[in-house]
C-alpha cells in the first residue's frame, strides 16, 4: 500500500512537472514577434498613455475644484470615483506595457551579445524603480483617492517617458541587428 | 487630402464652433457598418476616398480637441447643444444618460484610455446637468 502511494506521489509529480512544462511559453525571446511585441509596448506607452495633456486630464485638479466648488455634494462621489477609475486604470495599463518592455529586454540581453550592457543595466534599473513607483502609486490612489500624490504622477510618467526613451534606443539597435540577419540570410539564399 | 481637410473646415465647419457638436455632427457622417465617412459635396470636389479622409482626420481632430477640454467647458458645451437641438434639458439628459449615444461618436483606432476618459467625463458633466434641473413640482392631490 505505501509503495502503491509512493508511485502515485512520484507519477503525479511527473505528470506535473510535464504539465507545467508544455504551459511554458515556448516562444524564443530574442524572436521577431517578441520584437513587434515590444514595439507595440513602446507605441502605446509613448503614443497612448504617457502624453502629458492624457496624464494631465486624468489627475487634472482643476475638474476636483470645479465639482468641489460648483456642484452638489452627490456629484462629488460620482466625480471621485470615476476619476480613481481612470486613475488605477491608467496605471494599471503602464504597468502592463511596461512589464512586457522589460520581459523582452531580458530575453533580449540574453540573445544579442552586441548590446551595450551599461544601456541593459541602465534600463533594468528604471524598469524597477519604475514598477516599484507604479506599485506605491497604485496603493496610494486606491486608499486616498486621485489626488493623493499628484508629485508622484510627474515622477511616474517622466520616469516611463525616460524608460521607453532608453528602450527605443536599444530597439533600434535590435531592430538594425535584425535587418542585418535578415540581409544575410536572403544574401545566402541568392547564393 | 490636406487641401480637402481645409475645404471642410472652412466651409462646413466653420458654422459648427463647439467640438462637441462637430464631434456629433462628424460620427454621424460615417456608415456604422462600413466605418467610411460620406459627404456628398466634398466627394464631388474631390474624390470619395480624400473625402472620407478629410472627414476622419476633422473627426479625430474634434475628438482630441473635447478630450483636452476642462470638466467646466465640457459642461458647457453640453449646454450650449442642448440649446442647439431645441430639445427639453430634462429629456435631454434622460436620453443620453440612458443611450449613452457619445460611445458610437468616438473616431477608430482611439486608444482606449482616452476614450474611456471621455465616457467618464460625460457621465460626470450629465450628471451636474441633471442636479442643476429645476425640481418638477408635486402633482395636486385630486
């Protein structure tokens, strides 16, 4: 009986590992669509979420005092939510667009041994000092409302601004790199 | 394109001053099934596809003009379209607070946060719309 439950611990523990195994994502990191993946990233931080005026409208403390001072109090609430809505919305899409630009550079430094090292360590310590902000910002918003950190607002998207700008370098290295491949591969092919 | 973009503007546009109302005005000059834009007199000038995009960059550009505004001017550009329509301010608000219509207004490929932003902003200005509406008074008891 106690051998019959050993080799049924050690099958499911098999069965397990396999399992998570074939869940693995099997996608190469330094591939072509986890570039394009990582464009992407980079094209909606940069184009959909860090414009300042965007920023400046979703935290924007003259609407507060517009309520506050000109409308009724059962406005106010309305007001508050709606706009701790968008606020943890907002940094919750960062967050994501963010995490999938670090997820690549890791793979990345891993495959491309021409990248410049000081950039990779440069960027993985804005990834998190950044991730930490996000975190401490989204804790703060969620307990104290919009306006409980407005500084804080500025050093996140500034900080993002700064991490997708050292990002963009390094993906237009990667982005030549692979041009280069691609270049010598059809050269190959033609031969 | 560009010069297409300059003839709507001057022309039609040019009676149209509130963003909401050229964003209302812009939604609805597209076909929901299609998403292309259609303007008879600007397709005649031009071209049906210049035309279509004259009218979607005016549509985007509206858009991006009542995002930017402050709660304060969004509230009173909805005046200022409700006085427009000619409708009553208490049906007004009714319809859209239960339509919603401002979701089908939003040019494609807008990014959804800013979208969302704008949802939010109407529900709020409505809503201080409807608090500022005179209470109806008490019907005489027969």
């Amino acid at each position: 009986m106690i051998s019959l439950i050993f080799f049924l611990s050690v099958g499911l523990l098999l069965f397990s590992s396999l399992f998570l195994l074939a869940r693995r994502n099997t996608r190469p990191e330094g591939s072509s669509s986890a570039l394009v993946e990582a464009r992407q990233a980079l094209r909606t931080l940069q184009a959909g979420l860090l414009p300042l005026e965007l920023v400046n409208r979703v935290f924007a403390e003259q609407d507060w005092e517009y309520v506050r001072s000109e409308t009724p109090r059962s406005i106010h609430e309305l007001f508050l939510d709606e706009r701790k809505g968008l606020a943890l919305l907002w940094l919750r899409q960062v967050r994501i667009q963010i995490r999938s630009l670090q997820r690549f550079h890791r793979g990345a430094a891993r495959h491309y041994a021409r990248l410049n090292p000081r950039t990779e360590v440069e960027l993985a310590l804005s990834f998190a000092a950044l991730m930490g902000a996000c975190r401490a910002l989204q804790f703060l918003v969620f307990v104290a409302g919009p306006y409980a950190a407005p500084r804080m607002v500025g050093v996140v998207a500034n900080a993002a601004n700064r991490a997708c700008k050292i990002s963009e370098q390094s993906l237009g290295f990667l982005d030549k790199a692979r041009l280069g491949a691609l270049g010598h591969a059809s050269d190959a092919a033609m031969l | 394109m560009a010069q297409a973009a300059s003839d709507l503007r001057s022309r039609t546009l040019a009676d149209i001053p509130r963003s909401l109302d050229r964003l209302i005005y812009l939604a609805s000059m597209r076909d929901y099934n299609t998403g292309l834009y259609y303007h008879d007199g600007l397709a005649s000038r031009f071209t049906q596809e210049v035309a279509c995009e004259a009218l979607a960059d005016c549509h985007r550009e509206a858009f991006s003009q009542l995002v930017g505004c402050s709660l304060r001017e969004l509230v009173s550009q909805m005046e200022g379209y409700i006085d427009s329509t000619h409708t009553s301010p208490r049906d007004f608000v009714a319809a859209w607070k239960k339509l919603e219509p401002y979701r089908v207004a939003v040019p494609v490929e807008t990014d959804p946060l800013t979208a969302q932003l704008l949802f939010s902003s109407f529900k709020i200005a409505l809503a201080i719309l409807e608090a500022r509406l005179p209470s109806i008074p008490p019907q005489p008891s027969a």
